[in-house]
C-alpha cells in the first residue's frame, strides 16, 4: 500500500495533522531521501513546503527569525549583518550548490547529527527553538532542543516553525571554521563557531562560543565564555586554555582520533578568536 501523503497549506492544518497520526516531516528532503535509498518510505509523509508564512528571514527590534523551510541559499543572499558570517560560512559548505537551494536551515537542526554544521553557529548565536502544536506554541532553546545523536525534544504532534535569534549590537559578528579531509563536501572531524558582541570600547559584552563533532551534541564552552567577558577584542586569542575541552567527548573513528579532534579543536579555537581582531 502507498503511503498517505499531504501538502497542507498553513501551519494549523499541519498540526492539525500531526495530532492525528505518526507523520514523516519532509521539508528539503536532503535527509528523509537518503535515509531511504534501496527501501520503501513506510511512514505516512507530511510536506512542509507549501505551508504559508515559513520561509523567509525577518529581523525586529528584539530578534531575528528564521523560518523552518529557509533554505541555505536564502541564507546566503539574505542581507544581514556580521552576526550572521558564521552562519553564512555554514551555508556555503552545507553540501554543494544543489544541496543548499533544497536542505532547511531547520531541518539541519532537526536532524540532530552530531556533525550538523549548523547547530554549532546557531548555538553560539544564542538561538531558540519555536515549535508548534493543535494545543499551541512552545519555545525552547536550541542547547535544550537538541538531546543526543539524531535525537530532539519535538513531540510527535510538534512541527519546528522557526529559529530565533536575539538582536546584539551593530558591534557583534561570528566566526565559523572546519576542519575536514577535504575542503568541501565533507563531514567535519572538528568545527567551532564563536559569536561575539563588543561595547563602544571594543571590549567583549557578551560571547557565545560552541564546537560541533567532538561530543554526541554540540557544546557550549561556558567557562571560555565566561573568560571572554570584558576582555579586549586584539587580545581574545590569549583567553584559550586547554582545560576549556573539559565538555567535550570526541571518540575514534574512520575520520580521526579522538586525540587529534582535541588537538585539532583547540588550533580552531584560536584561530577563530584570533579573526576577530582584524
């Protein structure tokens, strides 16, 4: 038998939908595809990409949204400030160029791999979640959203409607770097993001910063954030130590030991703190 198949057209009648059965969320399609090359889509699926109202990127006074069928393409054209070049640098090598006018910024998100390039710089951004239900919306942040390997907090009954993203100041830009066994087109053995806000002084007012494929969820560095505060932007670079890994929980494998992601993380680390003295 085929699987049911629906295209709504608003976000009500998708909840509507899910409250009434176990769907397949397919948006950009980059992952429900290839999850299921040689076997059949069993699972009754839920198209996404008609929904009126979530693609786009909109900006207000306290944060900025990204909509769950945004692709990486529109990212990439979309006028934003500096805050956004780590996301921006994500885009372009989120697969290739075919890739990135499908595959959501959202379904990146909700794929939940633990080398997802763009959970790190959402992540250092300070980005919340939005999610929605026949019984109404819920908010949650992204560190929170996120559980494990291809594992999130959205219910069954739940569809992701957007990211949020707090304003900072004019003064505020990102930095993302990976490191893979090639330039594009690979999943990254290591990859950090840093997104950082200064005052007038050029000394930090705030600093997120996360590493992605070094642990079964992208983590925060809260005490190099921490380290960060105040600090002026020529001497960031300084504020690295090595006990600043302690969150971190790479493994072995086909792309690199867990040893060398450490190794490799902390250069990245620096790297990334050095740029935003220039």
């Amino acid at each position: 038998m085929i699987p049911r198949f629906e295209r709504p057209e608003s976000v009500a009648e998708a909840a509507q939908l899910l409250a009434a059965g176990d769907w397949a969320l397919l948006a950009g399609g980059t992952d429900l595809y290839p999850a299921h090359v040689g076997r059949k889509v069993e699972r009754p699926v839920l198209d996404l990409s008609r929904v009126a109202g979530l693609r786009g990127i909109r900006g207000t006074a306290a944060a900025w949204t990204i909509g769950a069928t945004t692709t990486w393409t529109d990212v990439i054209r979309a006028d934003l400030p500096p805050l956004f070049d780590a996301l921006k640098a994500v885009a372009r090598e989120v697969g290739g160029v075919q890739i990135q006018n499908t595959a959501t910024v959202a379904g990146n998100v909700c794929n939940a791999s633990p080398a997802a390039d763009g959970i790190p710089a959402l992540m250092a951004m300070g980005a919340g979640v939005e999610l929605q239900s026949a019984l109404g919306p819920r908010h949650i942040g992204l560190a929170e959203f996120v559980l494990g390997s291809r594992r999130t907090a959205r219910r069954d009954d739940e569809l992701v409607v957007a990211l949020h993203i707090p304003v900072r100041s004019p003064r505020a830009r990102s930095v993302f770097l990976k490191l893979g066994g090639r330039r594009y087109l690979v999943i990254s053995i290591s990859m950090v993001a840093a997104a950082i806000d200064f005052d007038e002084a050029q000394r930090v007012t705030s600093a997120g910063i996360a590493v992605g494929s070094c642990s079964a969820v992208a983590q925060r560095l809260a005490l190099l954030e921490a380290r960060l505060a105040g600090v002026e932007r020529s001497r960031l670079v300084d504020c690295v130590e090595a006990a600043d890994l302690a969150p971190l929980t790479p493994i072995d494998d086909v792309r690199a030991s867990g040893a060398f992601r450490l190794d490799a993380t902390f250069t990245l680390l620096r790297r990334a703190l050095a740029a935003f003295a220039s």
